[in-house]
C-alpha cells in the first residue's frame, strides 16, 4: 500500500506528496526531509534545510526538493501548497493544536512573511479521528465551534471540519479544500490510532516541492 494522494493535490504538477498507512514507516528520503518535535501547540517553523528543527507543529518551506514531514495517529495532518508561488507546509493539528487554530495560523504565515494569496491555496485535510470515534469530555468540546460537535450523552468533535472552518475563514476558497474522510480508529488494518491501539506507532505525512 503507498501512501495515500489528495487527488485534489495531484492537480498541481510540480507537487509531490502523500498521507502515510501503517504500511510505509517512514517513505520519504531521510536525507532531504525536515522534521519536528511536534509538541501540541501552534509554533510554525520556516525551514531551508533538512533535518530535526525543534518544537513545533507545522513547517513551511519555499525550497525544491525538501520534504516536510508530519507524524500523527488519530491527529489531523494538513498538507498546503501555494500553486502560484511555489511554497508548501505541513501542520499536525490534534485536538489542543486544532483548538489553537494552527491550521489558520499557518496560512496566516504563508501570507505574512511569504507573500502568499489564499486564493491560491489548496490544502488536504488527512486521515484522523472522525466523528464517529472522537468522543470526548464537554470541556475539550466546549473549545470547538458548535457545528463541529455532534451532541448526545458525550459530544464528538469532528477535527477534519474544524480544520476544513479555519482554511474556509482564512479565505481558502472550498473548491480547493480536500478533506479525504477516512477515520483511523475505525479503519484498523490501515491505520495507527492511538486512541485504539495505545501504542506508538505513527503516520508519515509529508510534502514537497519538485521531484521526490
Ligand atoms: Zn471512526
């Protein structure tokens, strides 16, 4: 199994880019990717280099061949990509990064310091924790608009629609928004969820501009 493609993603030819399973470890080439030591909060860290580059929980890059490389089970792994301007970013958004609104905080960064339009953006929301599965305490649930909380005896968040709510608000338009709709904690011969599994096992996400 490779790892799996936004077909919305695929659209921008200079791209490259997957969401991991729990089939590939980690798929991109260790010599040009940059990583994080991703730590639930809402830092963005520009990089130029490969390599480990501190806490945080997203990377944005403007240089060729470098893949930014998010790690999650059951959090949301955001890929963006400036289709004009060549710039691309990773965010890992769990619960308390999506709370922080990290996703809206990184195309903030893409416009502030990089020039970007977020007309030209397009984004993949990937696999996470749905709905279905994401129950939670009414003081996590109480941090998320209130149509991204199914209500009932315990409320479920839908993480992927509140990530979807702060590109929209940012000004991403929703034609260019690809959520891929697949739960990891259902989903148990693709995918790692913590939440299932209790275990240590992660997903590579990652993007890149040019060739892999
Ligand atoms: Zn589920």
């Amino acid at each position: 199994m490779s790892p799996i493609r936004s077909s919305l993603l695929d659209k921008v030819p200079w791209l490259q880019h997957g969401f991991g399973t729990r089939y590939n470890g980690a798929w991109t080439a260790p010599d040009r990717t940059a990583r994080l030591h991703q730590v639930h909060a809402a830092t963005i860290v520009t990089v130029t280099v490969p390599g480990h580059h501190g806490d945080g929980d997203a990377l944005l890059a403007t240089s060729p061949e470098l893949w930014l490389e998010i790690r999650t089970a059951d959090c949301v792994p955001v890929l963006i990509a400036d289709s004009r301007q060549k710039r691309v970013a990773a965010v890992h958004a769990g619960w308390r990064g999506t709370a922080a609104r990290i996703t809206a905080a990184t195309v903030a960064e893409m416009v502030r310091t990089h020039g970007s339009r977020p007309e030209d953006l397009l984004a993949a929301v990937g696999p996470c924790i749905a709905t279905c599965c994401f129950e939670v305490g009414e003081e996590v649930a109480s941090h998320f608009p209130a149509h991204t909380v199914r209500s009932g005896e315990r409320p479920h968040v839908d993480l992927a629609a509140a990530n979807v709510e702060q590109l929209k608000k940012s000004g991403v338009p929703l034609e260019q928004i690809d959520s891929l709709c697949r739960c990891t904690m259902c989903e148990v011969d693709v995918f790692h969820s913590f939440r299932r599994d209790k275990a240590l096992g992660r997903m590579v996400s990652a993007i890149a501009i040019g060739p892999a």
